[in-house]
C-alpha cells in the first residue's frame, strides 16, 4: 500500500485561509443591522408629543425662562425605550423648529413618557438662541417646543385637544420683568454716577498741572473718555446678556477685551506723554526763574541808584558834574534793556507754564476736539470711529445678546486712531524745548 506524506506547510496555509474566511463572515454577519419587529420606522409618526408643561405651579405652567425645566410628553417613549427603538438620552430639544444642540434629557420617565429639559446657552447653540430671542422686544416669546434627533427633525404634534391647550400656548420668558427693573436702575445709578462725577472731579478730565484758578474747571481728556466709553459700553451690555440669557461665564470674547486695552492704553499713554510734558516744563522753570530773579533785582538796584543820581543832581546846591549826567544816561539804557529782557523771560514763563494748552474746560466737544493749536483732525478722527464702533457694538449685543467679534481689520483701524491721536500729542513737547 502506497503511503503519502502531508506537507506541513501546505496545512498550515489551508488552516489560516480558513480562520481568515471564517473571521470574514462572522464581521460581515456582525455589521449587518439586526432587524426589531416590534420597532416601526421613527420617522412614520408614532412618536408624538403630548403636551409641554414647565415645572412653575398654576398657570405659570405655560411659561419657562432660560435654565427652568421643560416637561414634554412624548407618546411612544415608552414602547421606544422597553424595544430600544433609540436612545432616548440622545434627543435634543426643539424650539420653534430649531435643535438646541447640547441640550439633552435631564430625566426620562418612559412610565409616564415623560423627558425633561432645561434649556441652555451653549458654544454650539449660541447661533440658534440669537435666532430666537435676539432683538428682544418683549418679555414673553409665544414659542413651539418639541424633542428629536439633534441631525434629523423634530418629532410631530400629537393632533389632540390636549396639545392645543398646553403645546400652542406655551411661552418662552425672555426677560423677566423684575430683572429687567433691576437692570435698568442700575444703568441709570451708573450712568448718573458717571455724569456726576465726570462734572464735578478730574474721572475724564486732564489731572496734570497747571490747575485753573477756582471756580474753573480742567478741560476733558480725549484718551480717557474713550477709555470710559468701552467701559460703560462693555459693563451695560454685560449686564443686559447675562439678564436675558442668565450666563455669565461665556460673555466676554477677545475682541472686547482688545477695545477696553485700547482704550487704557491710549489713555495711559497720555498720561505718559503729559508726564514727560510736566517733566521739559520743570526744566525749563529752573533756568527761567532764577534769570528771572537775577534780572529784576539788577533792575531794582538800576532803579536805586537812577533815583539817587537824579535827586543828587536836581538837588538846589547841587552841580551836576559830566560824569554823573553819563553815568545816569548809561544806567537808564541798562535799565530799559533789562526791563525789556525781564518781560521776555515772563513770558516764555507764562507759555511754558500753558504747555502750550489751555488749563480751562471751554465746553466737552470743545475740549475733545481741540489742542494747543486748536480743533485737529487726528482728534476728530479718533472721536467719530469711537462713537461709530460703539454703536456698532450696541446693535450687535442687542441683535445676537453677544458682544460682537471685531475682525482684525477694524481693531487695527481702532489701533492707528489711537496711534495717530498720541504722535500728535508728542511734538507738543519738542515745540517747549
């Protein structure tokens, strides 16, 4: 009998084809989708919703605020969770047709196929929340509210009397009306508070010497109007969104932050121009006064010594010799000279004490606009893109309750106004020494 002998590795070749035929068949087997009989299609209508409800007592049952709870009936969550039809935890909740992205199920309670929400601002749904209560004109927003898949649709209404009562009247409260007090007594204590303080101290007037006699005022500063501008701006409309939509932590964006380190940094650039300012002005006061000084007393002594020699010569006994009368004469061109050099010297005093500026309030247009030379240009500029920029932020907080995000362009534009004003403010200085 004729044997054969089996090549080992010929076996083991067929033995790993096999394993990896079987491995194959058993992961295509495995990712094909396991079919529920008892699971109709989601999107055929057997998920309804019932009725929405907050949790306020009473009628305020209707009504929910920004980060109040949301009950809504859905019809068929139970069936869906006891089949796994879908996860429930994976539904979002709709407003007016809008998913909230990020706000999921706080509850479920498929016993009484009950989900409950609480609706929140977050980075994903800021742009469907602008949509729906930005431009806020009023306290109450009549509004929608329905659950789905956060990447398909919202689930239908229930057509029943119960939904009528409850789904189409539900309200959305924007604003409440006890905040929206409190709000607007605290902007109208702060901007009072501002005015106030704004007329009676140095808070946006210019603080460096000389001061005015008393009874006038300093004139008001460019650089730290603007610097109080954005903050009042900033703090109003930080107060305004965290009303409405109750978040403080997410507020504040870099391009704010940016408008307020322009402002100080313009007003503290300013202030350090002014210093170096007082400083040349200082250093010139000390070679002038002491000129001063030295001057008048030599016109005192040419003055005395004037009237000794004029009484010694108009003196009854008295014989005017030619040297007295040529001394005389000599003493009263010293003296004229002198005169005329001391007069000089005070006025370049008078001037440098100015810094080349006037100390006195002329009115706050008058003094925003104008410097030693007066009303210019690069102020006009640095004022009018201020107040254009504000309002531009106004009606954007206002529109999307965000503080807008400036593009580089327009920062930059802010930057060069700011850069413009103080290298004006420089030569000033040049101009005393």
């Amino acid at each position: 009998m004729k044997t054969y002998r089996v090549n080992p590795i010929r076996q083991w070749v067929w033995i790993a084809v096999h394993a990896i035929i079987f491995l194959f068949a058993n992961s295509f087997a495995s990712a094909q989708p396991v079919t529920k009989p008892n699971c109709p299609d989601i999107n055929s209508g057997w998920l309804n919703v019932m009725s929405v409800k907050s949790d306020r007592p009473g009628t305020d049952a209707k009504q929910a605020a920004m980060g109040e709870k949301i009950i809504v009936e859905l019809q068929g969550l139970a069936v869906a969770v006891s089949n796994q039809c879908l996860d429930p935890k994976l539904l979002v909740l709709y407003f007016d047709g809008y998913p909230l992205d990020g706000v999921f199920p706080d509850t479920i309670d498929p016993t009484r196929n009950e989900l409950t929400f609480t609706p929140r601002r977050n980075e994903k749904n800021n742009g469907k929340w602008s949509s729906l209560i930005g431009s806020p004109g009023q306290f109450l927003r009549p509004i929608k509210v329905s659950v789905g898949l956060a990447d398909q649709f919202a689930f239908p209404v229930a057509p029943s009397s119960k939904i009528d009562e409850n789904f189409n009247n539900f309200e959305f409260v924007v604003l409440r009306k006890d905040w929206f007090t409190g709000l607007v007594i605290t902007f109208i204590v702060l901007i009072s508070l501002f005015i106030w303080l704004a007329k009676n101290s140095n808070i946006i007037r210019d603080s460096k010497p000389p001061y005015p006699d008393p009874g006038k005022e300093k004139p008001y500063s460019l650089a730290k109007f603007q610097a109080s501008f954005w903050f009042i701006l900033v703090v109003a409309s930080f107060l305004f969104i965290w009303a409405v939509t109750g978040d403080h932590t997410s507020i504040l964006t870099e391009q704010t932050l940016i408008l307020i380190g322009i402002g100080i940094g313009t007003s503290l650039g300013s202030a350090m121009i002014d210093s170096s300012k007082q400083e040349g002005t200082d250093n010139e006061l000390v070679g002038l006064l002491p000129q001063e000084s030295k001057i008048a007393a030599e016109l005192d002594i040419n003055r005395s010594e004037i009237a000794k020699l004029e009484a010694s010569i108009h003196a009854p006994a008295a014989t005017g010799s030619v040297e007295s009368m040529d001394l005389l004469r000599k003493l009263k061109i010293d003296t004229a000279q002198k005169a005329a050099e001391l007069e000089e010297i005070r006025k370049k005093i008078a001037n440098v004490r100015l810094e080349l500026s006037n100390p006195i309030s002329r009115g706050f247009i008058k003094d925003l606009l104008s410097d030693a030379s007066g009303v210019n240009f690069h102020r006009f500029q640095m004022l009018v893109w201020t107040l254009v920029m504000g309002f531009i932020f106004c009606v954007e907080v206002y529109k999307t309750l965000r503080m807008p995000e400036f593009s580089t362009t327009l920062l930059a534009l802010m930057g060069i106004s700011a850069g413009t004003y103080l290298g004006f403010k420089i030569p000033e200085v040049q101009v005393q020494k």
